[in-house]
C-alpha cells in the first residue's frame, strides 16, 4: 500500500509556460484513494492535467513506477459537461472509447471488447440507460457512463475530475460507494479533484490540499481535523 | 419521366456530368458531418471559395511566367487541382492551428479568408486574357463539361477519402469528441487531425474542380445539418447525410435538365428546401428528430 507510483519532484504546473503552482514535491502510494483538494483557480485540475500528460509541466517531472516496465495506463473522467452535445453518441458509443487503446487504427473493436464495455457498464450500474443519448443523461448518469469508460481502458490509476459536480447528494453518495468499491475490487489507485470536504473526509486516505500557491499533503485524520483546518483557513484570513 | 430515361441511359451525352455530380453529393456530406461534429461550418464556406482562389492563381501562373495558354483540358485541370489542393490543405491547417491556440477570433479569421480569397479570385480573372475563355466555367463549376479523365480522378480522390474516412473513423470520433481520452489512451491527435484536414482539403479541392464553390459548400453542409435533425446515432447521421446528398445531386439534376436551368444553383435550392421541409416536420413532429 506504501509503494510510491507516482512521484513529483521540484514540479512547476501551469500555462504556455507561466506557472501557476510551484515547487511541488510528492508521491502517490499504489492503491491508495487520494483526493486533491482546493478553491476554485488553485491548480487542482491543472495538477491531475499534467499527471496526465495533457500539459507539460513548466518544470520538474514526474516520475512513474509501472508493472513489468508497461507505461501506466490511466482512466481519466473528466468533468461531464465538457462534452458538446452535437455528437449523436449513445452511452455505450462513449464508453466503447476506453477500448480503443488497445484496438488497433483500422480495426473494428472485437467482440470481446464489446462484452468487457457491457461488464463495465453494468458495474457501474449504467446498462439501463447507456443506449440512450449521452447528451441527454442526467449529470449522475454521464459520470457513470464516464468512470465506465475509464474502467474500460483497464487503468492503473483512476483520475477523476470532480466527478460529483452538479451531482445530488444521494448520487454523489453512489458514485463515491462505487468508485471505493472498484478500487478495492480492481486494485487501482484512484485521484480525484473536489471541492467537497464530505466526500474528502469520508472516502480519502491521502489528501493533497492547494492553498495559496502551497501544497499540503496528509491524511484526512491530520489535515482535516478542526485544528489543522483552523490554522490553514488562518493563512487564507492573513 | 421521358427525361429522367435520358439522364439514366448509357448513352446520355452528359452521363459524366451526372456521375460526377451524384459522387460529389454522396461524399461530401460524410466529410461535412465532422465540419459540423467539429463546429466548423464558417470553414465550411470559406474552404471552397479559397480553393477556388488557389485554382485562379495555378492557372494564373503560366501567365505570370510568360508561357501564355488557354491550358488544354488535362493540364489545365492538373494546375487547377494542384493549386486548389495546395491553397485549401494550407488554409485549413493554418486556420485549425490558430484556433487550436485559443487567441484571437476565430470566425473572424475565416471571414477575413472568405472575403479576400473571393474578391482576389475575380481579380485574377479579370486580369487574365483567358480567363473568360478558359477557366471561368472551372470557376463557376460548370458540371456540364466534364471528360472521363475529370470523373475518373474525382472517383478515385473520392473513394480514397471514404477509404480513409471508414477505416479510421473512431481514430478520428475519438480525437473530435474528446482529445484529452484520446491522450491519455496514447494517440497521437496531431497526426489524427492533420489526418481530417488532408481529407478535408482533398474533399473540398475536387468537389469545387467539378462542381464550383457553390455547390462544394451547399453538399458539405446542408445534407449534414438536414440528417442531424433526424438521426439517432452516428452511423444513421452519416448514412442520412450521405443519401441526402447523393438523391438532391440526382434530382437536381433531373430538374435542371428538364427546365433547362444551371446545375449548381438548382442542387443548393433543392438541398436548402429539403433543410427547411426537414426542420419543419422535426418542430411538427418531435417523435421525429432526434
């Protein structure tokens, strides 16, 4: 559980080469369930972009300890409503997507693919509704299309970008059982941007906390309690 | 219905010029759903205008180098689709690359490229001594003079395209639809784009040679925007689309022939109607669009 996979060093993240966060120095522990927390603007997302490989990092790097010298493979859920909804593509089409990694350019993926996006979908409970529109899904029935798709890139680390956004309570409750669940089940190591200290508290092992250009990371036990947050909120009043 | 027995007959005179224009109707739109998939319908109208603009400077060249010709029909043709192919790839990369970047405004750019590729194509043919002669009609796209060296290269551009669009649709889905899945699954979106954009600019160059910059916009467009109102998912999008097309360029034909009227407008009226006739059912009927 303590083996790092991925490391941070001295990394500088932000845009066209302005950082907007510097001097970050951490590492992901397999398996674990971290939670990156912080205001909006903080660089949460622009962090789980450049883990990622969407942004280059202005400086440092990031260093990642993969199976048998296999580059890892991430399942990335993006923010749901990202997505234009002129695409006349049904919850299955999208989920399919995660699959085409491993399908070669040119090919029709196999059907046995095919059946591993329905075993995904069904696990994350989304079978009833994925041949309908994707477009036109409540936001907590896109997130589960989403983290379907992720699963079905077969992914060493799950990133998820807020994936509880405009997501009520009970769903927000569902989706965060079900991605503990698939964690345990499939062993991966899970990121995830919030805003929601409930679920950080609740479903967080690690915490990696931005707060004015500073990076903090612990335990929700050593950061989220009343006097840890007292004196971090201090340093935003000061 | 005697003339559509003409239009039909092997023999038909102008059996090319129905080919052609039917190819063209078929292909078009298959490229012009990921114009409208990618929101670029303002590079829609203006890609075909710069080919066209790219034709008048190829055939202007000769010109320009002294070797003064009205250009035989072959290598007229080449010069034509060599330029038009040059000037269209570069306009569409150039043009994705700076909205890529994010600055400035992006329709402006292409307002700007429509507007100056137009007036610069009539003032190199204003100013050459051919032009009213030789490649006026290449401009307008008049699809009634068309060789079976013209149709043979327009089948085979086009069924490349179709080859290419077929076999790496879900590549080039993927990319459009979401280009940070398509990252982290290791594609490179790069070589996907330019990938979309060559068939593109192919698409574009070959259906203003044989149709002109009217009818090259009107079947990229309007069978895509007339099938999205109808479609359920991507296959039956791209199918409605494509038989859109390929029906309004066979029918307009058959019309212009028999009222004795110019092809290319007849084909855009024709397709605009079908549009309106089709958003019309989609607001009378919700059961009916998508």
């Amino acid at each position: 559980m303590n083996e790092s996979l991925i490391r941070l060093d001295g990394l500088s993240i932000g845009y066209n080469g302005q950082p907007v966060l510097s001097g970050i120095s951490l590492s992901i522990a397999r398996g674990s369930l971290t939670a990156i927390l912080g205001a909006n603007g903080s660089g949460k997302s622009t962090l789980l972009k450049t883990m990622l490989g969407l942004l280059l990092p202005v400086e440092g790097h990031i260093e990642t300890t993969a199976a048998a010298g296999k580059p890892l493979v991430f399942g990335y859920v993006p923010q749901s409503t990202q997505f234009d909804p002129v695409y006349l593509l049904t919850g299955v089409d999208v989920a399919l997507m995660g699959t085409y990694g491993r399908v070669r350019p040119g090919r029709l993926v196999p059907p046995a693919e095919r059946a591993f996006t329905h075993d995904c979908l069904r696990a994350v409970g989304a079978q009833e509704f994925a041949c309908k529109r994707f477009a036109e899904l409540s936001e907590g029935q896109k997130q589960r299309v989403l983290i379907a798709r992720a699963l079905t890139a077969r992914p060493d680390v799950l990133m998820l970008d807020e994936p509880t956004a405009g997501v009520d309570h009970a769903a927000t409750h569902a989706v965060m059982e079900f991605i503990s669940q698939i964690r345990t089940e499939r062993r991966i190591t899970v990121l995830l941007v919030t805003h929601d200290f409930a679920v950080v508290s609740r479903y967080a092992e690690q915490i990696i906390w931005l707060h004015q250009g500073r990076v903090l990371q612990g335990t929700a036990k050593e950061l989220l309690t009343p006097k840890r947050m007292a004196e971090i909120l201090e340093m935003e009043t000061d | 219905m005697e003339t559509l027995h003409q239009i039909l007959s092997p023999d038909f005179l102008l059996r090319n010029s129905v080919y052609t224009s039917v190819l063209v109707g078929f292909c078009c739109p298959l490229v012009g759903v990921f114009l409208v998939l990618r929101r670029l319908v303002f590079m829609g109208v203006a890609l075909p205008q710069i080919s066209s603009m790219g034709v008048a400077i190829a055939l202007s060249l000769p010109l320009w180098l002294g070797y003064l010709t009205a250009h035989g029909s072959q290598s007229g043709h080449a010069l034509a689709f060599a330029g038009s192919m040059v000037f269209t790839i570069t306009a569409i990369l150039l043009l994705a690359f700076l909205e890529r970047r994010g600055q400035g405004l992006p329709e402006g750019r292409i307002g700007v490229a429509y507007v100056v590729s137009s007036a610069l194509s009539i003032l190199l043919l204003a100013t050459n001594p051919y032009g009213e002669i030789g490649w006026l009609d290449l401009l307008k796209g008049e699809v009634i003079t068309v060789s079976n060296f013209d149709l043979m290269v327009t089948g085979i551009v086009l069924t490349l395209v179709l080859a290419a669009l077929a076999l790496f649709h879900k590549e080039i889905l993927l990319v459009s639809f979401d280009r940070a899945m398509a990252i982290t699954l290791g594609k490179n979106v790069v070589f996907w784009d330019v990938l979309l954009y060559l068939l593109i600019g192919l698409t574009v160059s070959i259906a203003v040679l044989s149709v002109g910059p009217l009818i090259a916009f009107g079947f990229l467009l309007i069978p895509a925007l007339t099938a999205h109102l109808f479609a359920h998912n991507m296959r039956q999008f791209m199918t409605i689309a494509s038989l859109v097309g390929g029906a309004a360029a066979f029918l307009g034909f058959w019309i212009s022939y028999q009222w004795d009227l110019p092809v290319g407008p007849t084909d855009v009226v024709l397709l605009g109607t079908l549009y309106a006739a089709g958003w019309i059912i989609a607001q009378l009927l919700p059961g009916a669009r998508n």
